[in-house]
C-alpha cells in the first residue's frame, strides 16, 4: 500500500530569535508581556531603570524596545540611545511606549523620542502583544529614492552628502534636460531640484 502524504500546513508567524528589552520593572502587564513573547520564541530581557537600557542598547541593539509607563519621564534620555542602536544596528530596532494616560503632550514627547507606537493604559495584555508583534513583522523599509537635479556642483554635493547620511539613496543630474529618461530609470520617491531648473 501507497501511503499518502500529510497535507502541509503553514507555520503561524513566529518571533523566534526576536530579541526585546522590556523597561519596566514589576508591572502585572509587562510580566505578562514577557511570558507570551517567550512563549513565542523571542528572548526577552527585563531592564530594571533607563541607565542600564541606555547602556545595553548601546552594546547589543534589540529588534523591540519596549518602555513601561512608569519610565515615561524616562523618555528624553532613551530616545537618543535608541536612535544610536537604530544607526549601529543591521536590523531594524522598533520602540514601544506605554503611556499613563492618552495625553497628548505625552504623546508627542514618546514619538519625539523615537517611539514607533504608543498605547495608553489602561490597555489588554493582548493588545500589547499584537503591537509588540507587528513591530516584529514589520518589514524594512526601503530607502527613500531622492533625485537632485542641480546645475551648481557645490549645492548638488551638499544636498547629496546631507541625504546619504539620512540613509536615502540619492541620484545627481546636472542637466535638466535628462530628467524624463532618468525619472523612467531611477524611479525616484522625490525630485529635487532648484526653482531655475
């Protein structure tokens, strides 16, 4: 007899190898965070105060930062060592605010320092979670696509120097007169270029 195979079935998503740091201390919501992401296959290490998160995103950047209420004033000085971790890092490092409340001068202080989302509490343990892993999932972005059209070499080298080093690539044309074949080429996201040209 002819044994037939088993149907496949697709793996659910996994965060298996994921790492996250979770600022938080003894919160009920972020022990509970920490055992469901585990249970998922990512390694979660808890950071008891924002010196140590400073000082670790700086040795071995995680793919999720993840900040408990109780460090929001916390977030001016974390927000420039994560953007360090996001420069030094080869993989996207994503960050997660959890707020006191829906205030939106808190808001805005959690996005200025970095954060990628925010969810103000009271929040489910679940709602946290499908957060957590959609930054996970999340793809990396493509660059954005910049070309500068400029007859003045200076001013096309500063703007092009000043892109790069956001991390977009960046296409230099001196002659306008070239720009419909190059847009067809190089299919950029932006065009660059000064009011004479």
């Amino acid at each position: 007899p002819v044994k037939t195979a088993a149907p496949v079935i697709p793996a659910p998503y996994s965060d298996k190898g994921h790492s996250v740091y979770l600022l938080g201390g003894d919160d009920p919501l972020l022990n509970e965070l920490t055992m469901r992401l585990e249970s998922r296959g990512c390694t979660v290490t808890p950071i008891e105060d924002a010196d140590s998160l400073i000082e670790v995103l700086g040795a071995l950047p995680p793919q999720l930062v993840v900040i408990g209420a109780q460090h929001a004033a916390a977030l001016e000085r974390i927000g420039p060592a994560v953007r360090t971790a996001r420069n030094s890092a080869s993989h996207k490092v994503a960050m997660l605010a959890l707020l006191g409340d829906s205030d939106v001068t808190l808001r805005l202080r959690a996005l200025r320092a970095g954060a990628d989302r925010c969810l103000a509490l009271p929040v489910a343990a679940e709602d946290v979670l499908a957060c957590a892993q959609e930054l996970l999932a999340a793809p990396e972005e493509e660059p954005y696509r910049i070309l500068i059209v400029e007859d003045d070499a200076s001013q096309a080298l500063f703007a092009e120097s000043i892109l790069r080093k956001a991390g977009m690539v960046t296409q230099v044309l001196n002659e306008p007169i070239s720009v419909l074949e190059e847009l067809d080429r190089f299919q950029p996201d932006l065009l660059l270029m000064d009011l004479n040209m």
